[in-house]
C-alpha cells in the first residue's frame, strides 16, 4: 500500500513534513484542515516539480495559486511555443503583442515581455510552469477546485504608482530604464528559493532607488494580505479541506504571517484605488515626456542593442 493509499484510509492522518519538498511549509495540520503553501521560483523546473510531489502526498481537494482572472490565461499557455516564439522574439512581434495599448502600457508591457523572453531563452522553461502543472494536478483529481487568489494585476500596478510622489516616479522609471540587470543562470534562480535571500535582493534594490520600499510594500505586503485572506476563504468553503497553496517565494513570509488573522474588513481599502491628489496630475503631466522619453530609450536599447 503507497503512502497516498495509507492515507486515504486513515482519513487522511496529519501531513509529516519530513514527506514534502524544503520549499513547503505546513500552515495548518490538524483535524480542521491540512493546509501546505509552496514557495516557487517562477522559472524553475523543480518548482514545477514540486507540485507533484506535493500533491502525491497531501491528494488536494482545493488548489490555490497566486494568479488573478486577469492572468488566468497563463494557465493554457504553450510552453513549447512561448519558447520557440522567446528565440525568435524581435520588434515586429513585439509591436504586435502590444498593438491596441496605451502607449505607457504598451511599453511597460513591451519590457516584461523582452524580460520573460530572454529569461525564457537562458534556462529553456516558460514563465508560470508551476501554475500550469497545479492546474494540470487538480484535473486529475475528481472534485478538486482551483481558487485564483491574488488581488486584480490592475489595482496592484495602479496603487504602486499613486503610493509614490513624482519624484519617486521619476527615480523609478530611471532605473529600470538605465540598469543592467545581472545575468541569470540555472543555480542562480535556485538561490530564490532561500526566503532570506530573496529578501537580501529586495533590500539591495531599496538601498539603490529608497522609493521601491513604497513599491515592495504594495506589490508583496499588500498582497500577502490579500493571499492569505483568499487561502483562509478557500480553506473555510472546502469541506474537509486539504488545500495546496502555490505562489512565489517572496510571498511565503507574509502569508504565514497573516494566514488566519485576516478580516474582510483588513482586505476592502486594499482593493481601491486612491484618488490622485490635483497636484500630483499638474506635476505628472510636467514630467510625462520625460518619462516617456526613458521608457523609448530602454524600448530601443533592447530591441537594437
């Protein structure tokens, strides 16, 4: 009899954790509820492979995974092709995915995509590998449910920006215009799997430009909240529940933290926007070219070297 087997018939006995991958951690294991929370590198290949192995062992009736509906499609894209289309990515193709946009958005969209892609074409995985392969588990396993957890991508980037005065704006968009990020090889993409290291990164690039404290605080902090608030929902509408939560590693401190302490009214104000103050759309629109030109430049720099 396998340990999967076992434990179907005793009832699901407590998870030991002894069973689960070093970037696991056990949340919740008592009669009420097993809860085990994933902490993954997005591009890694044994973070896609840890989902199995985490699901052999706990045999899930819920899913999680750090994904809104506005990113939900990541879930049925092609590896295979998302890589074939990294090797062969050039400005045609990228005006072609942002065609329609906003010329800001565009851009912003234009330099993640450059991002994924060369990220993509160096350790040979597509973005999101370990989403797909949850996805793919929960399938398998009749009466198993996907929850999406995370806050819309939209009110995540529109609360990052107002938190941050022009000043900051302007810093900002100057640095991810003009540096030269490290390159990125398999055994380094390992390392943001260790909690403590991911942290040391998010303090090296607050001690560069201080205003991604602001940033950070919207686009991990803000968002462990709203995470743990969306596992304990999960948790409390499962029967029985034996949940698996998949999200990044820099999310799994905060989530911990949180988890079982969030309230509905702790997660509202999270999900509005705050109105610009009217200073602060006079000065934007004194810098709007200014940061328009950074932006260009970054955009030409990666496409023609």
């Amino acid at each position: 009899m396998d340990i999967l087997s076992a434990n179907l018939k005793r009832g699901l006995a407590n998870v030991v954790p002894g069973d689960l991958p070093s970037s696991a951690t056990l949340l919740q294991n008592n009669d009420e509820a097993k809860v085990v929370l994933l902490g993954t590198v997005h591009f890694s290949k044994q973070s896609v492979e840890d989902v199995s192995q985490i699901v052999k062992v706990l045999n899930p009736n819920a899913i999680l995974i750090e994904l809104c509906r506005q990113r939900v499609s990541l879930l049925e894209l092609d590896d295979k092709k998302f890589l074939e289309d990294a090797k062969n990515l050039d400005a045609k193709k990228i005006k072609q995915a942002v065609k329609g946009q906003g010329f800001v958005s565009g851009m912003l969209h234009a330099m993640l995509l450059k991002t994924y892609a060369d990220i993509a074409k160096e350790l040979g995985v597509a973005p999101g590998g370990e989403f797909r392969r949850a996805y793919q588990e929960m399938k398998k396993i009749p009466g198993c449910k996907l929850f999406l957890g995370d806050r819309p991508i939209q009110i995540t980037i529109a609360r990052a920006f107002q938190s941050l005065s022009v000043l900051e704006v302007g810093q900002v968009i100057y640095h991810l215009t003009t540096a030269n990020p490290k390159p990125l090889n398999k055994t380094q993409l390992e390392k943001y799997k260790n909690k403590d290291y991911v942290q040391e990164q998010f303090q090296e690039i607050i001690r560069d430009v201080p205003a991604f404290k602001k940033i950070f605080h919207v686009f991990v902090d803000e968002r462990d909240k709203c995470l743990a608030f969306s596992l304990q929902e999960c948790v409390r509408t499962v029967q029985s529940p034996r949940v698996l939560a998949v999200v990044g590693m820099g999310h799994v401190d905060g989530i911990t933290k949180y988890y079982g302490k969030m309230k509905q009214e702790d997660i509202v104000p999270l999900l509005l926007v705050p109105q610009r103050p009217f200073y602060y759309i006079v000065l934007s629109k004194g810098i709007k070219f200014t940061l328009y030109f950074f932006i260009f430049s970054f955009l030409y720099r990666i496409l023609f070297g």
